[in-house]
C-alpha cells in the first residue's frame, strides 16, 4: 500500500485530482495540506474539508502556507478561473469537521519520519509547504519516498507559461520554494504544462464521469461549469487541460508519461521569474548553477487516452 500526502491549492482542478487518489486502489491518504494559490488558505483549508466530509476521504487536513516564502509573479488568487470559493462558486454548508491545529509542514516531517522511505508527496501548488518542512527537517531527502509534483513548464511542442510566456502558476507562485524543492536531493518528479495541456478534457468526457461516477460524478460536473466557461473565454472551446489529476495519473501509470531527467533550476526573480529549465548537459555549460545540482525527472511527453481511461475508470 502507498501512503500519499496530497498537498493541495484546492480548487477545481485539485478535487478532482483527490477523488482520483482516493478511489484508487492500493492508496492510502496519510494527509492532505493545503496552501494558498487558487483561492485564500481559508478557502482551501475549508475546500479541503467539505471535499473529504463528503466523500468520505479517512485523511486529515493540515492548513499550510497563506503565501510564498520568496518574491513571487503576482499575489492575488485566479477567481477567475476557480470561482471566488475556488470551487466554481458552488454552493455548500461549512464542514463539520475542521483542520488540525498542526501546520502542513510539521504534518510532512511527522509522517515522514513515522514511515520513513514510504511516504509519497503529491504537490499540486505552490511548494511553500513542501520548502518549510525541509528546513524543518534537512534529512526530508532521506526519509520521503519521493514528490510528484504539478507545476512547470519546459517549453516542449510549443507549449508557454500561463501566468507569463515562460511561467507556470504553481512554479511563480512561490519560485523560490520551488528551486530549493528541485535542488534538494528529494526524489522529484515533475509534470507540467507539456504534458498537461496535452491532456484535454471536454464536456463529454464530463458527461461520462456525470453519468457513470455517483456522486464525484456530479460533483465535476458541478464545479466544472465555472471551469470550462472561462476556458471557453480564452479558448473559443468548452474543454481544459487536466492538471493536478495528471500528477496522480503519474504516480499510478508512469508508463503513460515519457522523461526526461537533469538538475532542474526555477528562475527567482526578473522577467523570466518562475521559469522552469531543465539542465540536460550540465557539463557543458559556461554556468554553474546546475553542476552539483541533484537530478529531477521531467515529463515531457504523454499519452493521453490512455490517461483519460484510467481517470474514468477509476472513479
Ligand atoms: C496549476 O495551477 C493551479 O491553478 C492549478 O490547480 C494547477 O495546479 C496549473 O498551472
Ligand atoms: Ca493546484
């Protein structure tokens, strides 16, 4: 059984990734942390809980990071993508239950030193929490199984940033949490907008799910309304990217997903701040910033259908 924590910006892109953890098999969700991004870390603290109260995911929720620990690209949260509540403005009742009162970061070292080489971390947001558990506990390398983390992009087929023409939001979020994360030695897997973007869901893939998934069924349904009317705006098209589902769909069938793998370094400041580059030759280059630097894995290709099907069948 893998143990996972979900560290999440929880928004609409982001529960749907944690009902795919959590209907699949052979998972356990030690934990799910939240920070900010996609809406307030009170909104996503409080997504976080309505989303497991009412499926039932056996996991607690630790409130993590309010904003980055370094400069970032632009503070406020994207309503316009998420929905002032980050869930598509649907509407629901305040979750019984609440979060812990120990920070996402504490709950990281905790697990991991709890089961040391097991834990899994699947990082779907800024990496605020995942940088303040390693200085809180240096040796996070050693003890966590690996990070799977949504963010970056690395400019394959054409593909650009989405907050600036060579940025991803969750990189430029907090891109100085994100360079210390990729140089850290920690077992690190990256799937960014190469892959996403490739991975394109549309309103019958929705319909499906609707049909054929219960109750998370209508649920995506619901918070995807918002979704898909603002990638509509931008797009002309009722379809988006599958994001954070596409992290998870990686942890589950690395297979689907094509690597590349090289010291990877996340620009902190400038106009290119957020950019993610990955070193493949590191000898051969006039700058030092990548020699010394441990190796990251970087998807750059997919196969898509194969990832869709897995996704339906899931849940
Ligand atoms: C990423 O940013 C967030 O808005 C999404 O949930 C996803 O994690 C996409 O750039
Ligand atoms: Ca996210």
């Amino acid at each position: 059984m893998r143990r996972v924590i979900f560290d999440t910006d929880i928004g609409i892109d982001d529960a749907m990734a944690l009902l795919f953890l959590h209907y699949a098999p052979g998972l356990r969700i030690e934990a799910i942390t939240t920070v900010s991004g996609n809406a307030s870390i009170a909104n996503t603290t409080r997504n976080a809980c309505y989303v497991r109260e009412r499926f039932g995911i056996d996991a607690r929720v630790f409130r993590g990071a309010s904003g980055p620990i370094g400069p970032a690209l632009g503070n406020g949260h994207p309503d316009f993508v998420h929905g002032k509540n980050g869930l598509g403005d649907i509407e629901f009742s305040t979750p019984l239950q609440e979060a812990e009162l120990q920070s996402a970061a504490e709950a990281i070292v905790e697990l991991a030193e709890a089961y040391p080489g097991e834990i899994t971390v699947v990082a779907v947001g800024r990496l605020s929490n995942v940088a303040k558990a390693l200085d809180l506990c240096p040796r996070l390398p050693d003890l966590l199984k690996e990070v799977v983390i949504m963010g970056g992009v690395f400019m394959r087929r054409g593909h650009q940033g989405n907050v600036s023409p060579v940025a991803e939001a969750n990189m430029a979020g907090d891109p100085t949490a994100a360079d210390q994360v990729l140089g850290s030695g920690l077992e690190v897997t990256v799937v960014g907008l190469d892959v996403t973007e490739e991975t394109v869901m549309d309103e019958a893939f929705v319909e499906a799910l609707r049909t054929q998934a219960g109750d998370a069924g209508s649920f995506i349904h619901d918070i995807t309304r918002f979704y898909f009317d603002f990638y509509e705006s931008i797009n002309a098209e009722r379809s988006c990217p599958i994001h954070d589902s596409s992290a998870v769909a990686y942890l589950l069938a690395p297979e689907h997903y094509h690597v590349e793998e090289g010291p990877t370094r996340v620009v902190c400041e400038g106009v290119a701040m957020g950019q993610t580059i990955l070193g493949l030759h590191p000898e051969r280059y006039e700058s030092d910033a990548w020699l010394g630097r441990p190796s990251c894995r970087i998807c750059t290709a997919v196969d898509a259908d194969a990832v869709k099907k897995l996704y339906l069948e899931t849940l």
